[in-house]
C-alpha cells in the first residue's frame, strides 16, 4: 500500500459524495409522499460508515473507473442496507430502541410506518439499479448483471435468508460452521455484492471479478466477526447502540463459541488473506486494502 494514502482522508471525501447524492432522494414533498419519505430518510441520513458505497466505489477504482459512474449503484446498496437496519431494529427482530445514537425508526412513526418506509427504501434502490438516465455510460447488459447480483445478495440466498437463519438460531445451541454460514449470508452476501456490483460496472473481466469475490467472502466474515466482538466489549456510546445485546438475546456469536482472544485472531486473519487478493490490482487496491484492516480496528 502507498505510503501516502490516508484511508481517514479517502473515506471523508467518498462520505461526503454518498451523502450528497443520498440527500437528493425520497426528497418528495406531496402530501400522500410526505410522511413516508420522511421516514425513509430519517434512516437513510442518519449517518454511519457507508462502508458498502465505498466498497461499490473503490472497486470500481481498482479497475480505472470514476467514482461518478458508479455513484447512483453505491447509493442504492445504501439503501439497502438502511432498509435492511430499520426491519432489523422492530419488535419482532432485535427490538432496538436506538441505532447511530438516535432513536430506531419505529420508535419515531411506528412499527408499522417503519416496515413501510424500509420496503420504499428496498424498491427505490432497485428503481435507481435500472435508470439508464443515472448510468449512462454504462451498457444495459452490464446493469442487468449488477442489478441481479445485488437483489441476489439482499434476498433469501443472501442476506434475507441469513437474518431467518439467524432468528431461528436464538436461544439455541451452534456450531462454528452454522455461525459461519449464517455471517456470511446476513452480513457478507451483501459486502461482496458491493464489491462485485462496482466491479461489474466498471467491466471487471472474470480475473478481477474473482479476486474482487475473493477478497469480498473474506472481509464480510471478518466485518460480522468485529461486530459480535464490539457487541462484549465495545463502547456503547461510541457505538450509538446498547451492547451486551446478542447474549441476552441467546444468539450464537464467535465470542460466545470462541472467546475474545480466537475471535480477534480469526478477523486478522481473515483480512490478511482477504488483501492477498489485490495484489493484481497495485496501488488502484489501496482502499480496499486499508478498509480490510480498518474492519477489525474499529471502534463503531
């Protein structure tokens, strides 16, 4: 990795340009629109790592594409991923009070607003996936690919069905492999998805693709691992979030199967595989290598 590159100043910029381009949406003001565009951008513009548009961005990077080309992708696995957060936090998921450090969408309009403004939330990104007008230097064949390669990561192969799984697994006894394949489907499908959809984009031949898929398994393992690790011993007022959450709930984490120690030797590991799959891509890989190591050293 460059010596001159700062992942801290990398990550502002491409913050800043999601969040600009996600403050143009759900920005309706009719009044059938208006409450639920409210809600759905109460959740989409609270804040947060918006580590899958960066990941959708700096994969496109990696391959010599700007990250303009690729903007409206990115933020449309954002919103996914804010849905996806909203449907998590309701009573009959995980029961959040709070995410980011304000109060969950449902506590605000309701269990039922909520569940609504996170299914605005799914299809609006799906909507943005198929307008040529928002890609236009992109060829048709090439959105179909990345619009399919998301919806299956966000749905019943993907993440949908690792979050079944993992509701189904509470209060249960797991084995190590059952944990494995619910992270990589709850939490994976989708960061790989990210990955694979910028590099789609941006013409990735089947090498890249591969490589970028490689790296993808890998971080998204790693990334859920850190999550259940800062769930024991992260702070929660940093986090925005109550923690000590899984273990009250019975969920079957890698602290719980493995304890601290292995877990956080099990994320570093994963990472350093993770970035041995860049190494075709040089110097363009710099962010996605400071991002793998990021995952495991965060503290939100």
């Amino acid at each position: 990795m460059s010596p001159d590159f700062s992942l801290p100043d990398y990550l502002k910029a491409k913050t800043a340009l999601i969040d600009e381009a996600l403050a143009g949406y759900f920005s309706e003001d009719s009044p059938r629109c208006r409450l639920i565009c409210k809600a759905a951008r109460y959740s989409l513009l609270s804040g947060g790592k918006r580590i899958r548009p960066v990941l959708c961005i700096a994969a496109a990077e990696a391959l010599g594409e700007k990250a303009v080309d690729v903007l409206p992708a990115a933020c449309a696995l954002e919103m996914i991923h804010a849905y996806s957060l909203i449907h998590d936090d309701l009573p009959a998921m995980d029961n959040d009070d709070y995410r980011r450090g304000q109060l969950t969408s449902h506590k605000v309009f309701g269990d039922d607003i909520a569940i609504l403004a996170g299914d605005a939330l799914l299809t609006e990104a799906f909507k943005i996936l198929a307008d040529r007008k928002k890609t236009p230097k992109v060829s048709p064949g090439r959105m179909l690919a990345a619009s399919r390669e998301v919806a299956e990561a966000a749905g019943y192969r993907g993440m949908v069905g690792g979050q079944a799984l993992d509701v189904r697994m509470e209060g249960k006894k797991g084995e190590l492999e059952e944990l494995c394949a619910i992270h990589r489907l709850k939490t994976g499908a989708l960061l790989r998805a990210s990955l694979r959809c910028g590099a789609i984009l941006a013409g990735a031949d089947k090498k890249a693709l591969d490589d970028l898929s490689a790296y993808g398994d890998r971080i998204g393992l790693a990334f859920q691992i850190a999550d259940d690790i800062l769930n024991v011993e992260g702070d929660s007022r940093l986090l925005g979030k109550e923690t000590g959450s899984d273990a009250k709930r019975g969920k079957i984490t890698f602290p719980a199967l493995l304890g601290l120690e292995a877990s956080h030797k099990k994320a570093q590991e994963l990472v350093d595989e993770a970035v041995s799959f860049l190494g075709a891509f040089k110097d363009q890989a710099a962010p996605l290598e400071a991002i793998a190591r990021y995952i495991v050293n965060r503290r939100t």
